[in-house]
C-alpha cells in the first residue's frame, strides 16, 4: 500500500510552496491536505478558542484530497486527524514554506507548528521551508529531496516527541545535506513606528536576526549560508535536565 500523508502549511492553501509539495509527493503516496484558507504565518502552535472552525474540499482526486480550513495550521493537523479517521497518516508533512524557519524562527513558525502538532499526536513528522520570502520564488531545486527526505523520515522511526526541520537555502544548486543543530540567535529592532497619511500613528513588527555564535560551523544558519540543506532533529521536550538538579538543590 502507498504511504499517507497529511500535509499542511502556514501560508494558505493557494501557496505556490504546497502546491509543489503536492506534485512532488503525489507520485508516491497517497496525500490528505487541509490548509488555512489564507496565511497564517507566525502563527507557531497557536489554535483556535473563541470562534467556530470550518473546511470545504476544494478538490478530490485519485489518491488527493485538497482541503481549506478557517482555523490555524495545527488547527488542520486537529481537524484533519479528527474528520478524516478511517486511515492514519505515515508521516505529518509541514510545508514548503516561503521563508526561513532556522534557528529560533522555529518556535514561532506555522510550518513547524504542523510538524510539533504531529509529533503532540504520536506521527513521525517532518516541517520543509526554502529561505526565499517571495511569492513567485523557485522550489525547483528542491524536487528531489523532498521525496527522498520523506522516505528517510518514514524509515528513520523517529523517537516520540520528535520531529525533522529541514531549511533549504535560496540557491539553485546545494552543496549537499547536513544534519546540525539549531543555532543561537535573538530578533532585535522589531517595532516599527509608523504613521498612516489619514490615521493614527501604528506599530509594525520588522526586526534583523542577531547572530550569537557566528563563529559555530555545527549550525543550521552556518549550513544554510554555505548552499547546504539543514536538517534539524527537534524535540518537543522542553525540560531543562540540566537546571533540575541545581533547582532541586536551591530550593
């Protein structure tokens, strides 16, 4: 039988990046997608409280269901898993993002939002971003990793409470993969004062990306600049070991 997955994003259904993912994964398997009905960038693991969800089918095929839902990304990875019951996925799928989900901009990313929501569930997961922002940017490159990096999440049996962040970076040819870790960095300068022509003064989120160790060659951020894929285990245990004993001590 053909694998199944389920696959979702943060930047809408229409996004261009999951409409690659789906052409370049449908040979192979057999896909459930449900994705926000616009973008949802940033939304990390955020879900819906205070108002009703909703989906509609927006195409069905052999072996492909196309699926926009109001809510958030884990939002369709709940939905998903909850309304369509009778086949469990093989592997959770978050992408192709358009942007850069390295170093901390994985916690607040939708995209790993869908990969964290099916490692919560007990699904080996997998979340795919290409570090170019624009709409029309170039996932061509990124063809034959994608389905070569799906088998090997489905083959690694990854440990529970774990999941794969894989960024590639916005060049049209790559150095190779590299499995590193997630590097150190901190957003400074994000609010932006603003006027409006015909309004009041607002704020607006920008910010650059400081990084806190540039020397580290063992990065994602070091990987990415140099033409490499990054492939990151993430784990979903947050648990500081390290301050448990010196915290049991004090107190």
């Amino acid at each position: 039988m053909r694998p199944y997955l389920l696959l979702s994003n943060d930047d809408g259904v229409q996004a261009p990046g999951l409409h690659f993912l789906i052409e370049a994964l449908r040979p192979h398997a057999d896909l459930l997608v449900m994705a926000p009905d616009s973008a949802r960038s940033g939304f990390g693991c955020s879900i819906t409280s205070s108002h009703p969800l909703t989906y509609r089918v927006v195409r069905r095929e052999e072996g492909l269901t196309v699926c926009s839902c109001s809510g958030t990304p884990v939002d369709c990875v709940k939905m998903a898993l909850n309304l369509f019951p009778d086949r469990k996925p093989d592997l959770v799928v978050g992408g192709i993002n358009h942007g850069d989900n390295s170093s901390v901009n994985a916690h607040y990313s939708g995209t790993m939002g869908v990969a964290i929501e099916g490692a919560l569930q007990g699904y080996p997961a997998v979340a795919f971003s290409l570090c170019d922002h624009r709409p029309d940017a170039d996932f061509t490159p990124l063809r034959p990793y994608l389905t070569k990096l799906a088998e090997k999440a489905l083959a690694l049996k990854m440990p529970a409470f774990t999941c794969l962040n894989v960024n590639f970076p916005a060049v049209p040819q790559f150095q190779g993969v590299k499995v590193c870790r997630m590097a150190r960095s901190r957003w400074q300068k994000e609010v932006e004062r603003r006027r409006h022509p015909w309004g009041p003064e607002y704020f607006w989120l920008v910010g650059e990306s400081v990084e806190l160790e540039p020397e580290a060659t063992d990065t994602d951020r070091w990987a990415l600049a140099h033409g490499y894929v990054a492939i990151t285990p993430t784990q979903l245990d947050v648990t500081a070991y390290g301050l448990m004993q010196p915290l049991q001590d004090l107190l």
